[in-house]
C-alpha cells in the first residue's frame, strides 16, 4: 500500500538508504523505512511512517531482493560478493537483472553509468532508467574537485546543467557519490 524505493548494490546500500530517509524525514514527508544499519539521525535502523513512501535497502544476499516489489530502485554498483551463494559475477549480474525486471512499466531505475554491467541490468527494461555517475555522459553526474577537502563543495550537474552543490560533512567521493544518489533518487 506504499510506494516503495529500493536501493540495492555491493556496496553503499545503508549509507544511500539512511541518507534519503534523512531528507524525506527532514521534508516532512514522513516515510516508512528498512535500513540493514542503525542511524540515529533517522531514528534507528527502520520506521514506520505515515506518508505514502516506503524506502528500503534490497540486500542481493540470496537474492533476497528479488522478493521486494518496488516501484523506484537504485543500482549503486555490482561487484563480485556474497560468492557462498553465487557462482561469480556473472550470477550476481543475472540475480541484479531479476531484480531491476520487477519494476513496473511506470517505474523508474537510477543506475551507475560506469559499472560495467549497467546494460546487462537496465538494457531491457521498459520503465524509465536513468544514469548516475562521475562520467560526463552520465545523466546524473556527480563532481568533487578535492574529496579530502571537505570545504569544496561537491557538484551535481543533470543533462550539464549545475542542479545542486553542497559541503560534504564526510569526505570522499563515494560519499558524495552515496549522497547524489540519494537527491536524485
């Protein structure tokens, strides 16, 4: 009875999923959540919200992802883990594959323009997908001029254009990376 958002990937999955809880929190929006950690800006590690928002992070241990029924999902990366239940990066793509072929027509997928199995996951999909990365064909791209500087703001830009920038409380630019997915999303 929810819209549901999934964030999935290796790795990054908590971090994303507490940040975009924290924003849709902080906007009054007032979501239902499921975070594999504690996080103590958004009360604990779930939540059960009154607004319509179901934000979730879809963990690919024994594909346990492919139960969840998502309207919006995240890809943050896909690399070789969890490999007690796969036989390797070619069974973990095929699982995020299952898992990106849940979503309806009128959904979306954001996805990382530089992983190396984007199509492999996104390429048949008839719901709109959308990239995110530090690449400049990225649709979303995400730029950090100093990522241990943390007085340099991080740089989000959509189709060129400069959408959004902002000083990064953790440095790093898969922190900056995590928090672009999250705004986007």
């Amino acid at each position: 009875g929810r819209t549901g958002v999934a964030i999935a990937g290796t790795h990054g999955k908590s971090t994303t999923t507490s940040l975009l809880s924290h924003v849709l929190i902080s906007c009054g929006l007032d979501p239902s959540l499921i975070v594999g950690a504690e996080c103590k800006q958004i009360g604990g590690g779930w939540r059960v919200g009154a607004g319509d928002l179901l934000v979730a992070e879809a963990c690919e241990y024994d594909r346990s992802f492919c139960y969840f029924h998502p309207e919006h999902a995240v890809i943050l990366n896909i690399e070789e883990d969890h490999l007690d239940m796969y036989k390797g990066i070619d069974d973990i793509v095929e699982a995020f594959a299952d898992f990106t072929r849940l979503l309806p027509r009128d959904g979306s997928l954001l996805v990382n323009h530089e992983m190396p199995h984007r199509l492999a996951v996104s390429g048949a999909l008839h719901c709109a997908v959308e990239t995110i990365g530090f690449a400049p064909q990225a649709d979303w791209r995400v730029q950090m001029d100093s990522p241990t500087d943390l007085s340099t703001p991080a740089l989000l830009y959509n189709k060129g254009k400069l959408v959004a920038a902002w000083a990064s409380a953790l440095p790093g630019e898969h922190m900056a990376y995590n928090a672009a997915v999250a705004a986007v999303t």
